[in-house]
C-alpha cells in the first residue's frame, strides 16, 4: 500500500534497465519500497540492475518483458499482479531510435513507433485493468517533451512519445474516480545513455532529479510532470509559435 | 469492476482508495456482507474518524456501521448500556445524559462509534484515571470471519486482540458498557499556563491525580526558552451544588445542546496553514489563556469536543489532507520526549493541534495503544516537505525509547518498526491465522503494515 505520502512498498517497472526507472527505483526502497519487478528483455544489464537494487535491501524479481510482443503481455504482467499487490507501475521502456536512419528505412521508424506507442498501449491497458481491480495504484508514464510538439530532428520519436503521452492522458481520465491513478511524466532533453553522445538540449537534466519529480508528484497526486518544471511554461510557449518561425529555431 | 466502488479515506484525507461500501441495516445484513465481500476481503467502518487507512479496503468491502445504531437496553440504576456498534458516542451523550450518565471515555471528537472506539482503544483526557476504552466495556458480540456470532468477554484472547485490533478480528455487532455516573452536563475546568516543557510536565506530575481530566495544549512552534510552552486544562464533572440557583443551567442541569457552526468550504484553499498563520494562532491561543483560573463551567462540548463544532474541520488542510502523529514514550523517558518536542519545534511544523497527556496504566488489549508514560499528538500538512523523512527519524526516536505510534492515528509507519512497538503483535497474527486463515478481514492498514 502507498502511505500518506503517495510512496509505494511494491514497485513494478517496465523496462527495467531504464536509467530514470532505477534512479526512482533507487529512491523509493530508500523510503518505502521493499518488493520491486524489474521487467524487461532478459539480459545481462536486467540482471545487473536486479543486483544493484538487491544490494539496497529490496526483494527484486526480474520478468522477461518485451514490448514488442504484445501478444504476450497479458500472460507475463498478469503473473506480476497475481502474485501481489503493485502499488506503482513505472513505465519507461521506449528507444530514440536514429533519426537520419529511420527516415530511410521506415521498418526502422515502425520499431520506434511500435516500441514507444503500441506496446505501451498495451501494456498500459492491461496494468489500468489490474490497478483498478486492486482498487488503488499509480501508473506513471514516462513521456517527453519531444512528444509536445514535432521537431525537424526527432519527429519520429516526437510522434511515437505524442502518441503515448495522449493515450496516458486519456487513460488517466478513464480511470478517474476508480482508486488507480495515472501520472504523466515529460522529462526534457536527460543526461543518460540514451542521450549519450547527442548535443545537450537547454534545461537539460538527469534521471536523479527525474525521479525526484516522480516522488513529488505521487506525493501531490500530480496528474502530469514536467522535468525541470520550468520546462511547462517554455513548451506553452513553443506550442504557440508560428510554424516558419519555430522551423528556424536552432534545435 | 462494479461501477459502485467509492473513494474511501481516513479522517486525514491522505491515500484514497476504492472500494464498495456496503451498509448493512440488520444483523442479517451484515452476515451477509462479511460472507460475499469476496477475495480482497472486508473491513468494518464507523464514521470515519481514524486519521489514516484502517477503514480503508482498496478493491474490497467497506462495511459502513452506522445502520445499525439502536440502542437496546439501558440499566438506569446500575448504569451499563446495550447498545448496537454503529451507535455514537454522540447520540449515547444525547440519550445517557438526561438520565444523569455519562460515557466513560470520550476522544476530542464525540463522532465516533461504539464499535470503533473498541476497535482503536481509544482513550480520553481521563486515561490516567479511567484508562481506555475497552476497560469500561464488559462485553461484546463480535461477527467472526467464519460466519459465527460469538459473546466475547473480559479476560479471553479474543476480547484483548478485538480492544484496539482495528476491526481485524470481526464485526463488533453489540456492545455492553459501564457508564459514569454525572449531576450536571457542564464541567468545572481549571486553566494554566505553562512556560516550558518542563514547567508543563512538571505540574502534569505534580497535580493530576487531582483531576478526572487532564490535557496540555502545546505550542510546538515556540522555540528557545519557551519551547513546548503549554495551557493545561484539567476538571471534573462539576456537581449540582456549584451551580448558581435560578440560572438556566441550574433549571436544567443535564441539559446537552452542543452547537455547531457552518463547515468549511469542500474545496478549501490550500496553503493557509503555514508557518506564520500557526505561528500567530498559537501565539494568540497561549496568551489568551489564563495564567490561572480555576472552577470555570463549560459545557461538555466544549470542553471535550471544541472541533466537533466545526464540521468537516479536516478541510482546513485542503486537497493535501493531513497526518496525525501521535505517539507515547513511557515514564523514564522524558528525555526523549524532550528531544523529540525540541526537533519538532526546530523543524517549525506548523502545528496547531498538539497535545500532551500523561497516560496511566495499560489495559490488555494486546495492539492497545496507550501505555504508562507521555503522549504527544500532533497534526501536520501533508504537502510540507520532506515530512517523510522527518517522521521516520521521529519514529526511531520512539522506538529507542520503548515506544509506540497509534494506529488509529497512523497512515506512514515503517512496517519493520510495528514489532518493536507493539510485541504482541505476533500474537494478533497468530490469532488472525487461525481464526481466519482466508483472510476475510483485511484493510489498506493491514497491508500496509503485514497486521
């Protein structure tokens, strides 16, 4: 169950090598959370993670979870809700994917696209419906701010996280009023892995203060969450800019 | 999912979760609700008072009381009352009073079930004299996960795991309680001011085995030399005989007509309880009390119940809700419940609603909360930040000491510290195990913290 504070004993993450899911992983058994799912393709970095979190004090099983195989979803979270309680699911799995290759090889894009959008959907369906048998629960999403409005130089991604972040929207409305509760994150450009070797962003951050965020939000009951926070008045800003304009911008 | 699940939250507005809140009108009923409440089990619910998560039941069964609230049989000379567990202790002061009864024990609010105040153990500003609740209860009936009703009485297991189990080991039905008999429904109050936390425990020591009731108002933001600087106000049930011929009060001495103001706004504004506004109230709440007063008249209400006065007065805190912490150290320990008063105080929790008691002995109940010692009880925002964390060390410091947090209060413990605060807890498990294996009632509390 989640305390007063909205901080989870039961934690379920999907992509569990994430950098911004470990970080807040890290944080919640430092608080609360003694039991943590680190789902995920199975491979030596889950395994590593698992270890990591393990040394911390947390009891960490590790699910072979693939979001491209949406067949198998069902089968593989409804064994992880079978088992317990999941008082937060952290959904954070999703690729970059490489711009210039994806605009030749559309199979490529569709990867990205598929990965970022229609696993999480479903994935995402299934955790609502058993966050809401439970009667309680947070889903939080990881989305971006590529995903606010589309970029010369990752509309591919941008759509693919465009896509996820309304689902997760709507989603988070459906289960208004039902006990579970949806939480939308939009990171910035995030120093991490993923982003190694890219160009630093303005407002750049890191997956500590990700998860900070994410810890504040659940704290407030927050339904979206913008990393750093200042990051919401500039995107409303960017929003409303004119196309010519926006397409000269240099980013 | 049935669309007819609820959000459900304790008194302090943190943590909501859904569930179907079922009310039974008979006993029937009940049965018939503890029976189909299905795998995630049921839990029994007053008027929702607990600060936290104990009658709270995520995806489960709330089975709400208060339906069943007659009371059956009063004995006017000998002063027990039989009466159902959704009654109040409200409508039992409206019913006892005229007759020259009183309850025995009441919390700072008079909105709590019979049934609940068997499920928390609850006590009063009379616990030094009069211990908690379940001491006064002779009996009750008590719907067991197994469909059965059983008699519960004093001295047997079930009894003691029932005072204080948080509704775990079944539905109290009906209960049988001793009264205190009273002349008058006003009470003769003594006030004082304290300058410090010394001072304060100093005449807490000194003078209450004077009083029938005794309470301390802390200030928790005073820091330097005026930390824990308090008003205490102790007092009796006042005898006819100090009341003036031809007052009204003297036309009718057992007269009960608690007044209520408007409540607060549902979406009350968030953020005005800070710092500076507590800063100022408990400034003007210590100044205004009397150094010295003894023998005022005030009514029961308020002097036991002055927030019953504003309903829904847990609004204050806004959307946030807040968190009750209360906690006991026994005598000996004084120096932790200095070092504890004195963190809070530099943390500047702006708190308004502390309060410091001296508790007498221990009653049986094995999740019991008091003990012989030192009670604070505080109420904080829930938005302040970082108050996690800041709750947890205060629970180690409580913990070193020997001693506990209150659950009916609670909504934060670290599950790992429950043993070491309660040591009969793993005989409530064991208890639980056997008499209900299935685990029909369960409760966010009880998942939270493995009961």
């Amino acid at each position: 169950m989640k305390d007063a504070f909205g901080l989870p004993q039961s934690l379920l993450v999907l992509g569990g090598t994430s950098e911004i899911a470990l970080a807040t992983a890290r944080r919640m058994i430092a608080r609360r959370t003694r039991t943590v799912w680190l789902a995920g393709r199975p491979t030596p970095a889950l395994e590593d993670a698992a270890e990591q979190l393990r040394a911390l004090g947390a009891q960490v099983h590790t699910v072979a979870f693939d979001a491209l195989d949406t067949e198998s979803h069902e089968w593989v979270l409804g064994k992880v809700f079978a088992e317990g309680d999941i008082d937060l699911v952290l959904m954070a799995f999703g690729v970059l994917g490489d711009q210039a290759q994806d605009e030749r090889e559309p199979l490529a894009a569709v990867r990205v696209a598929q990965t970022n959008y229609t696993g999480a959907v479903s994935a995402g369906l299934i955790c609502a419906r058993a966050l809401q048998a439970q009667g309680h629960g947070s889903l939080v999403v990881l989305s971006s701010v590529a995903g606010e409005r589309a970029r010369r130089a990752n509309f591919i991604y941008g759509s693919s996280k465009a896509g996820l972040d309304t689902f997760a929207q709507g989603l988070g409305d459906a289960l208004h009023g039902t006990g579970a509760h949806v939480m939308v994150v939009r990171p910035g450009f995030v120093r991490s892995r993923m982003t190694a070797g890219m160009a630093e962003a303005p407002l750049a951050t890191t997956p500590e203060a990700v998860a900070t965020a994410i810890e504040l939000g659940l704290r407030r009951r927050s339904e979206t969450v913008w990393v750093p926070g200042t990051l919401r008045v500039v995107m409303s800003a960017l929003r409303h800019m004119p196309r010519p304009l926006f397409r000269r911008l240099p980013m | 999912m049935p669309a007819d699940t609820v959000s459900v939250t304790g008194w302090g507005r943190t943590a909501p979760t859904n569930a179907r809140v079922i009310r039974p009108r008979t006993y029937e009923e009940a049965a018939a609700a503890v029976r189909g409440c299905g795998t995630r089990g049921g839990i029994p619910r007053g008027l929702g008072r607990a600060y936290g998560d104990a009658a709270q039941n995520a995806g489960g069964a709330v089975i709400d009381m208060t339906a069943l609230d007659r009371v059956h049989a009063i004995d006017a000379d000998g002063g027990t009352v039989l009466c159902d567990a959704g009654v109040s202790l409200h409508c039992l002061m409206q019913v006892l009073l005229p007759l020259g009864w009183f309850v025995p024990v009441t919390p700072g609010t008079r909105h709590v079930t019979v049934g609940g105040a068997i499920g928390a153990d609850i006590h009063g500003k009379n616990h030094h004299v009069s211990g908690a609740f379940s001491r006064h209860v002779l009996s009750f009936e008590l719907l067991t996960a197994d469909g059965e009703i059983r008699t519960v009485s004093r001295g047997t297991p079930l009894f003691d795991a029932t005072a204080g189990g948080m509704g775990l080991t079944g539905l109290i039905l009906t209960a049988t309680l001793q009264l205190l008999p009273v002349e008058t429904s006003l009470m003769s109050v003594d006030t004082e001011r304290a300058a410090d936390l010394d001072d304060v425990m100093d005449r807490l020591t000194a003078t209450d085995h004077r009083y029938r009731y005794s309470v301390a108002w802390i200030d928790l933001l005073a820091r330097g030399a005026a930390t824990g600087r308090a008003v205490l106000t102790r007092g009796d049930h006042a005898p006819l005989d100090t009341l003036r011929a031809g007052t009204r009060a003297y036309r009718d001495p057992l007269a009960f007509r608690p007044a209520r103001l408007p409540s607060p706004p549902a979406l009350f504004p968030e953020g005005l309880l800070t710092r500076r506004s507590v800063g100022l109230f408990n400034e003007f709440w210590y100044r205004k009390a009397p150094r010295a007063r003894a023998g005022e008249l005030q009514s029961i209400s308020a002097f036991f119940h002055p927030l019953d006065g504003v309903p829904h007065w847990n609004r204050v805190y806004g959307r946030g809700g807040f968190v009750q912490y209360q906690f006991v150290v026994g005598h000996g320990q004084e120096e932790a419940l200095r070092r504890i008063v004195e963190r809070i105080s530099q943390r500047r929790c702006p708190s308004f609603l502390a309060v410091l008691k001296r508790f007498g002995d221990a009653d049986p109940g094995w999740l019991s909360f008091p003990v012989p010692g030192w009670t604070l009880a505080l109420d904080i925002p829930a938005r302040l930040p970082g108050l996690g964390a800041f709750l947890d060390e205060l629970d180690e410091e409580v913990a070193a000491a020997g001693g506990r947090v209150y659950l009916a209060k609670d909504s934060r413990l670290r599950p790992e510290l429950l043993a070491a605060m309660y040591p009969r807890v793993a005989d409530f498990r064991a208890l639980r195990a056997e008499a209900d294996p299935r685990g029909v009632f369960t409760s966010d509390l009880s998942r939270r913290l493995g009961l």
